[in-house]
C-alpha cells in the first residue's frame, strides 16, 4: 500500500483523501443490537443479543448508559419540539439525552438551558459570532461566555426557544451535536495556527477535519465518558494540547537511521486528564499529518468497545489504558488501520520550542508580515453589545476572523500594520485590552455556582474581584496563571495554574457557610509541565486576596535571576511557603 507521505498527493488533497479512506476502509463496529461487527444481521435471537452492550450485561449498566440503550440522544429532537410546545424541561432520561444536542438543563442553579456549541479549531467568522451574540440577545441573557475549550456557551435559555436556537445555529453554520454527555468535545488547536511564524504546520485543516468526520458518522458518539483531542502546531501560544485524551503535538524529524523521511509529523499523546492529575504521556508513534485522522477514530472506537460502562468514575481513557497497558491499545488500534502505525522515538525528534506564556495577549507579527492582536476578555464573559463590536474591529483591521483560545480569551489576525495602532486604540474604546497583564490576562475561571449544579464556589464572581484587588497593587515582571474552579471535575484545570484554587464550602466562626477555596500551587503545561501541589484547604475567599496578596509579594522579593513564580513555588516546601506568606 502507498503511504500518504509517498503518494505525492498535495498536502490538502491528503487532508481530505485520509478522511474518506479512514471511513470506507477501517472496520467498525456497529453499535446497532442484533448486528455483527460487519453490520450484517446475526442469525442469533434478537433477544440474546440484547442482554448485552459492547460486552457489558444490561443489568450491570450505569444509570446514564441505560439512559442511551433505551433511545439514542441524537434522536430526542422530537422531545425537544414537544417540550417547545409546552415550554416545559425534559424530564428522567432526556435530561441527559438532551445534552447530545448540546443542551444542558443546569437547575437547581438555574431554572433554564446552557448551549454549547462546537467551534473546530476555536477558528470563527466575525458572521457567526455576531449570530451567536444574537442567539444570546434573543433568547439568552444578553452575553456569551468563552470557554477553556476554545468554545462558546449561552445561559438561560427557555424550553420554548429550543429549537429556534438549534436552528439559527445550524443557519449559521456551527453546530451543537455532541457538546455534551458521553460524546467527543471541541477540537481545541493552537489558536495562531496558520499565521504563527513559530509553528511546523498549520493544523487547522486537521482539526476541521475530524471535527466534520465525527459529525458524519454516527458510530462516534454514545462514548463510555466524555473525549478530548487537540492539536498543538509547535507554534507560539499553548492549547493545552497535554491535557486532552488525544494531544496530537507537531515535531521535526531530521536526518535518521530508521528509515523514516525527514519531515514534520506529529507524536500522539495519551489520556491527559488533570482533574485526575495526569499529563497526557507519548505513545512512542509517530503520525504523518493525514494519518491522524485515522488513527484518531480507530482508537475512539477501540475506546467505544471496551471502555467501562458499569462504573461513571473509571469510564476515561486513562482507566482502559491503565488496564490494558500502552502495548495493548496500540494493539487493538492498529487492527483497525489500513496502515502500520509508526513507531519511532521521540528522542529522535528535534525539541520542540517554549511557549510564550501569555502569548495569546499583545500584539505580534504573523508569518505573513501582518499583526494579530489578543484580546483579554475578563473570565470569557462578553456582553452581546461588545461582541458587535469586537466584530467590528476584527471586519475593519483584520480579516473578518476571531480566534479563541483556551484561556478564554479571543484573538484578532490579519491587521496590517499601519493599522495596529487604530485597532489596538478601537480595543481600548470597546472597553477591553489588550496588553498583557501579569495579573489579570491570567485569571481563568469555570462557570461556578451562578450556573453549575456542582460548582462550591461563585467562581466567575470571585475572579473578577481577586483580579480587580490584585491588579490594584501588583504589576509582576514575570506572567503568573491563577485558575478557579468550582469542583473536582476541574473545568478550569485548577493543577495546571501557577495558582489553582478548586471551590468548597467553608464555616465561619459564627456557623456560616460560604465560598472558599483548597490553593494549589507551581502547576504547568508543555514545557513547563507540572501538576500543583496543595498548599492551603478550605481557605474562606475573603482571606484569599490578601493571602495571594502576600504570596505573589513574597515572590517578588525573594525570586532567583528570571525565575518564574512555578520554580520559585516548587523550589520552596509547603511549610517553607507558609512562613513567607505568615
């Protein structure tokens, strides 16, 4: 068989020969009752067959997997318009189904729907994003929320607007199918892909790619838990790319005794999942670009097969591949290729460059000798009205694109440079900025308890108020991350931050329960990779800011040369940190 890298074809025409060939050529299997893995009809009893799902005996079923036997979540959308009718919330199952539309019923938080859509790559036109601004002034709240995964959510929508949301999405050309419940997230990529002179190659038509191969074929969802794959171009600005089940990583390959051509490819990393404090680890396999695809759907089937279906809490890919060891699942991986997986060591490949810590903020130069300039939009909260107008500026200075990233905040390319100064004094005038704070352009927050069922602490509010005290007393020399999340499940990947703060309750004196939070520090990712250690717990949030006060003082003063506020946490014990800050 020709492989993709000797097939002469053109990179895009590999881009989207891969697709085809990984849909027409791997074998699948159906998760239709009463099937081979063929998708012939079996001639065993119906009722046989039925006692089973992917190996699993009905009876030994989670509740939310007896949920998707009974009806698949993408076909509730006749509930959906029931419940329109109505205006009235799903009830039992479909509170759970609903979630494959992207609908997320939040109560008791609130009494209302939370959208989330899917924006491949974080890649947006300033069309749908306005659209998106009109769907949250209609039927919403009047603002959006950028997300840690390059994505975008609307709050408090009503039963009723339902189907007109999914509609007006659909008009606009995104999507919300499988944002939620066991289904494959937002493909997340380096955010100044394709303009970012740093980078190997442009990885949006990748993530795009296996956004649309997902989308078409059914097979793909219904996983055991939820999936994260993302793609790092070895460019400036992180995505996170580590902390995903999938982290496709860009790399070099020089001159080699091992037969592989020099090029760019990409390592495969495996089950990153922080809110379990693990990194994603290199598998050992080296993939051509168009290869990815492929590989990537051929082991979220190895995943669908024979991932725990009895058990909520060990349902990730982490816990089949602790099971099964790396060997194993690359094993069963390659039975569905048409082609050898590569296997090669990463020694062997050229290091890949550092990280520009808060890259995604400031102006810098494009590959193209144009600009793009990053935005700091405080927690991802974007009133509808200054959504209008960022679009604005993106359509008048730049190229009529917003990128969003991981941080949750937006970037803005194509901007001549004789235009820099306009659009940077535009950000200014829509009452955002764009240079780079050390403070608050690192203040990540998850939804919190004005919105999330789990979340212990108001999150969000709590941000911005540390931000605004913090950024009132400090400007640091050195960029520092702080990261609040409102429970375990980490959805601001807390162990990641130079400063993690997970939400729990915490008593007063007088008996009184308020938000507070457990304090990690000296987490990193890429380069500086790293999971927090826990310095303080259940620290009441009105002591928060003059403890961070105190600690972000003691670093100033007693920091070494160019150390970054992770070594000089990491370089001290926890008791050491407490008499700093004490």
């Amino acid at each position: 068989m020709v492989s993709f890298e000797q097939s002469g074809f053109t990179e895009e025409q590999t881009h989207y020969l891969s697709g085809f060939i990984s849909g027409v050529l791997q074998s699948r299997s159906l998760p239709f009752l009463g099937q081979d893995v063929s998708g012939r009809f079996t001639h065993e009893p119906a009722a046989a067959v039925q006692e089973m799902v992917y190996g699993t005996p009905l009876d030994d079923l989670c509740k939310e997997e007896r949920i998707k036997h009974e009806q698949n979540g993408l076909d509730c959308y006749d509930a959906i318009l029931a419940n329109a009718i109505a205006n009235r919330f799903p009830e039992g199952g479909d509170v759970f189904r609903y979630k494959f539309h992207g609908l997320f019923f939040v109560t008791p938080a609130q009494e209302s729907f939370m959208l989330r859509c899917r924006v491949a790559g974080g890649a947006i036109s300033t069309n749908q994003f306005r659209g998106l601004a009109e769907i949250a002034a209609d039927w919403g709240p009047g603002r959006i929320d950028l997300t840690t995964r390059a994505n975008v959510q609307v709050r408090e929508i009503m039963p009723k607007d339902c189907p007109d949301v999914l509609m007006k999405l659909d008009e606009l050309g995104l999507t919300s199918q499988g944002a939620g419940a066991d289904n494959i997230r937002n493909i997340t990529a380096t955010p100044t892909t394709g303009f970012d002179p740093d980078e190997l190659i442009d990885v949006m038509p990748y993530a795009r790619a296996i956004h649309h191969y997902i989308l078409k074929n059914r097979d793909l969802y219904g996983l055991p838990r939820k999936f994260n794959i993302s793609y790092d171009s070895g460019g400036r600005v992180s995505v996170c790319a580590d902390t995903n089940d999938i982290a496709f990583y860009a790399v070099k390959v020089a001159e080699n005794d091992a037969g592989v051509e020099p090029g760019v490819y990409f390592r495969m990393q495996l089950c990153g999942i922080t809110g379990h404090k693990q990194f994603a680890t290199d598998c050992g396999i080296l993939l051509a670009p168009a290869e990815t695809i492929p590989v990537a759907a051929a082991l979220i089937r190895v995943f669908i097969e024979n991932g725990d279906r009895t058990n909520r809490k060990k349902a990730r890919l982490k816990y089949l591949v602790d099971q099964w060891g790396i060997p194993k699942t690359l094993d069963e991986t390659q039975k569905k290729l048409t082609f050898p997986l590569r296997h090669f060591a990463l020694e062997n490949c050229e290091p890949s460059r550092p990280k520009s810590k808060h890259g995604h903020l400031g102006i810098h130069a494009q590959s193209d000798g144009k600009n793009y300039l990053g935005v700091l939009i405080p927690v991802g909260a974007m009133p509808c009205e200054k959504v209008q107008e960022i679009c604005d500026i993106a359509d008048r200075y730049g190229r009529g694109e917003i990128r969003l990233t991981v941080w949750q905040n937006l970037i803005i390319p194509g901007i001549a440079t004789e235009n820099l100064d306009a659009a940077a004094a535009a950000i200014i005038a829509a009452g955002f900025d764009y240079r780079p704070s050390s403070v608050t352009g690192g203040i990540i927050a998850c939804t919190g308890s004005r919105g999330c069922k789990y979340a212990a602490a108001d999150t969000k509010g709590n941000a911005i108020a540390l931000g605004e005290y913090l950024s009132s007393r400090f400007e640091l020399e050195s960029p520092v991350n702080i990261h609040l999340t409102g429970c375990p499940h980490s959805c601001a990947q807390h162990y990641i931050g130079d400063i993690g703060m997970m939400g729990v309750r915490v008593k007063t004196d007088s008996g009184e329960s308020v938000d507070g939070y457990n304090i990690v520090l000296g987490g990193g990712v890429d380069d500086t990779q790293a999971v927090a250690r826990e310095v303080w717990k259940s620290v009441a949030f009105t002591d928060v800011p003059p403890l961070l006060e105190r600690l972000l003082g003691a670093y100033q003063t007693g920091r070494k040369d160019e150390e970054t506020f992770a070594q000089f946490a990491n370089r001290h014990s926890v008791q050491d940190i407490h008499q700093l800050v004490f």
